[in-house]
C-alpha cells in the first residue's frame, strides 16, 4: 500500500471572510489563488483525493477550480460557522479511507515534502492516529486525523471547533517536527495576508508551481 491510498484532503472554503473584506480562499497569490496552492500542496504530496468544502461564494469556487480535478462538497450550514463546515466534509467521506487532512483555505503554503512526512509517520504508527505538524513546538495545520474519529466529529457540535474536539484524544497524538513556515502561515486579517505576501514574493520554494493540472 503506498502511503496515500485512501487518504484524503479536506479543505475548508465555505465560510465568510471576516475581518478581511476579500474572499480569502479566491485571493490571488502569484498568478493562482490562495485555494489553488492548497491543491497543488496536496496533489504533488501525492494525494488525489481532495474534497473543497464550498458554501459562500460556492459558485465562484466551483469556476475558479474548473480546470481541477477536486471534489466539491456543498455545506448548506456554513453560516454556523467553520466546524459545521468539517462535518461536511468528513461525512462525504467512503468507509475506506482510512485517514484525512482538514486544511482551511486561507493556510495555502504547507509544503507538500510536510504531508508526506506526516503520512509516512501515519503508516508506521500503531497509536499515532492523529498526526500534527510542529515547528519549533508549534502546532499548525493540517492535521492528518484517522477516520475511527469520524464518529466523534459528526456526532454534534462542539464548543471550541475541532481543536478543542480532539483534545480529548491527545493519548492518540503525534507531533512531527517539520522545517516549514506554511503550516503557521494564515489570513486571519489584513496583516497576516501581508504576512503571507511577503513570504509568498521573498521564497522561492519549488513546491509553489502556477499551471493548472489539467496540463498534467
């Protein structure tokens, strides 16, 4: 089995854009997308399976993403907020998959060399069902989550949103230390969208590549 059969990725694109008056997954970064690089992220990982959770804006997604072969997974509740939004996308999921990321679309710069560091410590872990990317010991995104949480996920909501959610399963975690700015990288507001510009125009990292996959 190779480390990405049935694994998925789940990215988050349904909600409002507060405080940032942009819709935060459509905005450009080089000459594609912040959505667009979280794609590409994942597809040269490996992954082939990506499901765009979509609701605000859902239609302009749909356009923006034509040309990918994504899965797209309408939230009817995304005006409850992000956590209603993984939901979606996890009860879209098949009984075989066996595990899956959730990325918010305004995170667009995890390096696809992290995913898969993150899938091989998945595959080689008996108790590591949820794996975290860490640097200098911080959490960021994505977390790469076994679907034998899928039960907990789906079962209600959850004051506090998935973080919260699976801190109650810490006994089932594990960190890996990985060399990358992206998974700390967000657009909360204004000044971390300059954040992230700056580090978008002053890296140059291979795994930011601008044509569209249907060129593959």
């Amino acid at each position: 089995m190779s480390n990405t059969e049935n694994i998925a990725a789940v990215i988050l694109a349904a909600g409002y854009s507060f405080p940032m008056k942009e819709f935060k997954p459509l905005i450009k970064l080089g000459n594609i997308t912040a959505l667009e690089h979280s794609i590409l992220s994942f597809y040269y990982a490996g992954i082939n399976d990506i499901r765009v959770v979509i609701g605000y804006h859902g239609l302009d997604v749909i356009e923006a993403l034509k040309h990918y072969p994504v899965r797209m997974v309408l939230n009817a509740r995304f005006i409850e907020g992000m956590y209603s939004s993984v939901q979606a996308g996890v009860g879209n999921l098949e009984a075989e998959i066996q595990a899956f990321f959730i990325l918010p679309a305004d995170i667009p710069f995890v390096m696809a060399g992290t995913l898969q560091k993150m899938l091989a410590r998945f595959r080689s872990s008996e108790g590591g069902n949820i794996i975290y990317p860490v640097l200098n010991g911080r959490r960021g995104h994505p977390p790469l989550i076994s679907t034998k949480f899928s039960g907990a996920i789906l079962s209600g909501e959850c004051p506090g949103g998935l973080q919260n959610l699976l801190r109650r399963y810490e006994h089932n975690a594990v960190n890996v230390e990985v060399a990358d700015e992206g998974i700390l990288l967000d657009m909360n507001n204004r000044e971390d969208y300059l954040e992230i510009l700056n580090y978008f125009n002053t890296t140059s990292k291979t795994r930011i590549i601008t044509k569209r996959l249907s060129t593959r």
